[in-house]
C-alpha cells in the first residue's frame, strides 16, 4: 500500500486551465490524452517497484487481468505462500469499474491477493476528463452498492477493498486553452524500494513550447 501512495504522491501532475473540452454533439471529451497519460505515469512507476499483471481467477481470455499484483513471502506453512496485493487504475470509462471490482474480488476469493485497490480520479479531476468517466464519489457510491448487496445476501466473505481518488497538483499552462498537461512520475530503484528517493522521473503528456 505504501509503495502505491508514494507513486502517486511523488508524481507531479501539471494541467492547464480549461476544464473541459467539448465536440459538438458526442459530448465532453476531456484533456487528449489525459487518461492514457495517467495510466501510463502510474504504470512506470509501479513496474519500477516490480509490480506486474495478474490474470484474473477463472478468466478465460489472456487478457482478462487485474492491472497491478504484488506479493511477498507469507510465511505460514498453513495457508497460501505469498500474501499479495491487487491494484485496478480507472482512469478511463466508469462503466469498466465493476469489471474492475469483480476481478479483485475474485483473486481475493481465490486467495490470489488479500486486498484490493482501486485508483480513480478525484471529483476535481474529474472535470478535466470525459463525461463518461471514472470519479471517486461515482465509483464510491458502486462501491457501497456492492458491499451491501453482498452483505444482504449473508456472504460468509467480504473483499477487502480500498478506494483512492487522485487529482492534480495545481494548475497550470494559465495561458493556454487547448488542454495542455504534463505528468512526471517516479521512477523508483526495485532494489532499494521507496525507501530511497527516485532514480528518475519519466514524462507524459504535452508540454508547452516557445
């Protein structure tokens, strides 16, 4: 869990200040590319730490995965050998976040993981990005859906599940009304972990040019 909070509190996400950008007749399309760019800053950070994909309990494509998985030596001779974690970043369509929640759930089941995560963004972000997009109050409001329906139903489990929404640090780009944004994420040594400052930091997105 720390090692998730430190790739996102140690990124830096610079946007510019036009909230929305709108095609005639499909809608608000939001910041190009700003949601790849979130998924893309937040990946290159967690691979730097040596997280990787988990395919999904009993999915039956191999693309079927939960986005991020770490584990780490359980030590007991009694249970599963590793205890790991389950990390889902939904930055993108929030009709995808139930997809998300029934993944972690499963691998949580299937004792793959022990917990999951899910990233989304803020409800500040959220006005940067495309209508139809994931944000923290949306996917909370799932969330609670979700945990009560499974209650109601008397489950002998309940998921372990945490919910974080990102936004950006401050505006920025005030002169420009395209949409602009730059995100440096951290890039970590995985042998030495977050205990170390980043080696590096890796950039995604547009930035401005005189």
């Amino acid at each position: 869990m720390d090692e998730i909070r430190q790739c996102i509190l140690q990124a830096k996400l610079v946007i510019s200040d036009k909230p929305t950008i709108t095609t005639s007749g499909s809608g608000t399309t939001g910041v190009p590319g700003l949601a790849s760019g979130l998924n893309n800053g937040l990946a290159a950070s967690l691979r730097s730490l040596g997280w990787d994909q988990l395919r999904a309990p009993g999915a039956g494509g191999a693309t079927a995965k939960v986005d991020w998985y770490k584990s780490i030596p359980s030590g007991i001779s009694y249970g599963p050998p590793n205890i790991g974690l389950g990390m889902e970043a939904q930055f993108g369509n929030n009709y995808q976040f139930g997809a998300d929640l029934q993944r972690l759930s499963e691998a949580i089941i299937d004792q793959s993981i022990i917990a999951g995560v899910c990233v989304v963004a803020s409800d500040q972000l959220k006005k940067y990005k495309a209508d139809r997009g994931a944000y923290f109050t949306s996917e909370k409001q799932k969330l609670d859906r979700l945990l009560a329906l499974l209650i109601g139903s008397g489950a002998a489990i309940l998921p372990g599940l945490v919910l974080i929404g990102i936004e950006h640090d401050s505006f920025g780009f005030e002169d420009r009304t395209d949409g602009l944004f730059t995100l440096e994420a951290p890039i970590f040594d995985g042998t030495l972990g977050i205990q170390a400052p980043p080696v590096s930091f890796e950039t995604f997105g547009v930035t401005e040019t005189t």
